[in-house]
C-alpha cells in the first residue's frame, strides 16, 4: 500500500492511489481511491474509486495534477483534468495513425465474435510495442472528490467546477482480481465498455470472495467492462458519465468479505 490507511473494514482498508507507476497504461495520471484486502493492493491499473477522465471537443483529458486535504472520517482529492495520452513507436509519435485504426476497428472489438478475438490480439502486440506518455495541457477541467466513510460504506461526491463535455467518474480496479459484475443476483463476466440499466451493479471478486457494490442515483448512464491482458492492461469496472452541464453526482460504494484468508 503506498498512501496512509484513511479506512478499516475488516480486512479491508482504503488509501489514496499514488499516480499511476512507471510501465502502467495510466503512468503518471493522478486516480482515485484504492483498497487493499489483507495487504493485498486490488487496484491494478485501474482508475481506483472515484476517478475522474473528461471527454471534451473529441479529447480525453487526464489528471495529471492533484491536492489532497485529510480529515477524521473523510478525504477530498481535487484534481485538474489537464493531460493528454500519446502513443509512442519509439521515437516516433504515431498519436494520429493509432486513433484512426482504433475508431476503425472498434465497433467490431464492442460487437464480440471473431472481429473481437482479432482486437484483442492486436491490442496485445500494441501493448509490447508502443508506449502511451500524457503531456500536460491547459487545464479543461477541476473537479473535486469526497470520500467520506462510515462502517462497511463508502460515500462518494463528485464536484466540478465547468461542467463542460461528459466527465466519466470511473471506478476500477483489478480486471485480474474482480472477474464479474453482478446485476439482480446474476454474475456475468462483463467485456469491453457497455451501458448497463442496473443501478446497482456489484464489483465481484470470486478468487478473493471480496464484493464492491455501487448505489447509482438516476440520471447517469452506467457502464460496465473489463480488460486483462498482460502486461499493460488490466482492470475491471462501472462507470457513470455526467452528460454537458451537470456539476455534480453523489453515489455510495458498499464492501462485503464473503471469505476470510
């Protein structure tokens, strides 16, 4: 665990995700909060809880930035979305050429069958490849996330201060560890990004017996998907999005230990 312990639950305990680490997807990009389950840190490279990604103009902003304050029972983490990914072949930034085959080939990766297996290997060879580095920009956005905990609950509030483009708060964590999403008492092993109706999806770990339920409000669509693949992708997640304009959402994470180690 790299940041300070801010909450027990059993085995369970929640810290600040540090940026993500070198040889990462995500590294250098600020997340949200992680858990660790009897030691063990669960995030992957997952955005953590609360994580905060801006679709805006046909960008995606990162944070690349932070402030953290602590108090008893709480913590806020602002962030300024002020980073963009690029993708490197060596020297050579090939940013341009990877967007086009990725916005080509991806309806086809999202409708499954032998198109997606074909993705999917694609992506692998991308991974051992090319390499994403995020660059600093002027800022888009600030957005602020309260943590506040209480027992086996988690309340979540997220502010910004524009409210322009779709803010995706996501949260995710290991796509290793969290194997399916759970949806009115039925598991299925989620793929790539997809709506969901439910408003309160569970997070599921079988090899852990570890669940992490969400209580969605309406008004925000929810998505849900998983990634594992060695040695750079791997994470498992719901997301909700707030749509142009709205400033606020408040949702609640709630953590139940179905075995002990």
């Amino acid at each position: 665990m790299s940041g300070e312990s801010l909450w027990l639950h059993g085995p369970v305990e929640a810290f600040l995700l540090p940026a993500g680490a070198d040889g990462m997807e995500v590294s250098g990009v600020v997340r949200g909060l992680g858990l660790t389950y009897h030691g063990l840190d669960v995030a992957g490279e997952g955005m953590g809880i609360g994580g905060a990604v801006l679709r805006l103009h046909g960008r995606t902003y990162f944070p690349l930035s932070h402030k953290d304050t602590l108090q008893e029972g709480s913590a806020v983490r602002k962030l300024e979305l002020n980073g963009l990914s690029r993708r490197y072949l060596g020297p050579l930034d090939v940013t341009t050429l990877h967007r086009r085959i990725r916005e080509r080939l991806t309806p086809t990766y999202l409708g499954g069958g032998n198109a997606s297996s074909l993705f999917r290997l694609l992506m692998k060879i991308r991974s051992h490849l090319l390499k994403t580095r995020y660059v600093k920009v002027e800022t888009a956005e600030l957005c602020e996330v309260r943590y506040t905990f209480s027992e086996d609950t988690i309340k979540v509030r997220v502010l910004r201060e524009r409210g322009c483009g779709t803010l995706i708060v996501a949260n995710e964590l290991s796509g290793e560890l969290f194997d399916c999403v759970v949806l009115d008492g039925r598991a299925t092993e989620p793929g790539p990004w997809s709506r969901i109706k439910h408003r309160s999806p569970t997070l599921a770990s079988k090899k852990l017996g570890l669940d992490i339920q969400f209580l969605f409000p309406e008004g925000f669509e929810v998505f849900a998907g998983r990634e594992f693949q060695p040695p750079r992708l791997n994470w498992s997640g719901v997301d909700i999005a707030l749509d142009e304009g709205v400033k606020e959402a408040e949702y609640t994470v709630k953590i139940s230990c179905k075995t002990s180690r």
